[in-house]
C-alpha cells in the first residue's frame, strides 16, 4: 500500500474517531435535545425529560422557547398547577409559547 492511502486511512480513521467522541457528548450537556425535533435517541421525551412547571427555577423555565423573565415569574407566581395546560387556561402564558413548549413541560401534582 503507497504512503499517501494509508495516510488518508489514518487521518479518515481519526476524524471519526473524533466525531464519535465529541457528538454524543454535545447531545448529553445540551439541556434541550429535541426542542423542536425528535431527539437523536428517541422519537419521544419520556416523562423524566420534561421540566416540572411546579418545581423549576426561573432560570430552567427561561431556557424554554419563548419564555423569559416575564413569562417565567408568571409560571412561578401562579404555582401550583394540576395540568401543564392551566398555563393557558389561567393566562399565564399566550397559546402560541405554550405550544412550543408543551411537549418539555410537566406539571407534577404537588401535595399540600
């Protein structure tokens, strides 16, 4: 085999390399995989994955699609809800952020 293949095999063999270690790490420190698109691991967020409306910060909340220090402080005022879609309901949020949001967000049933 000449110098020249087997450089390309080498340098070919470490740019993937490289990119099997770097992408799935991206994936694990992003906090929003499948915003807005299926998640590279599955078509769905399972129930752990979503962000509980009843519990999150206002910096967890403000990393949601459309929602900022307004929007966040209202989810936080208007605590606790029964249903991620009493956001809505209440006019807390406008329909438009709720639905892009809707499938990151929970509303775990907080007791009293």
């Amino acid at each position: 085999m000449n110098l020249h293949k087997q450089i390309v095999r080498i340098l070919g063999g470490a740019g993937l390399a490289v990119a099997l270690a770097v992408v799935p790490g991206t994936w694990a420190l992003s906090p929003l995989v499948g915003v807005g698109q299926s998640s590279p691991m599955s078509a769905t967020r399972s129930q752990a994955d979503k962000l509980d409306i009843n519990a999150a910060t206002e910096d967890q909340l403000k990393v949601l699609p459309g929602v900022g220090d307004v929007y966040a402080k209202r989810i936080i005022a208007g605590r606790p809800y029964r249903g991620k879609n009493q956001l809505v309901s209440r006019g807390i949020l406008p329909q438009d952020v709720y639905d892009k949001i809707k499938d990151q967000i929970i509303a775990h049933h907080v007791k009293k």
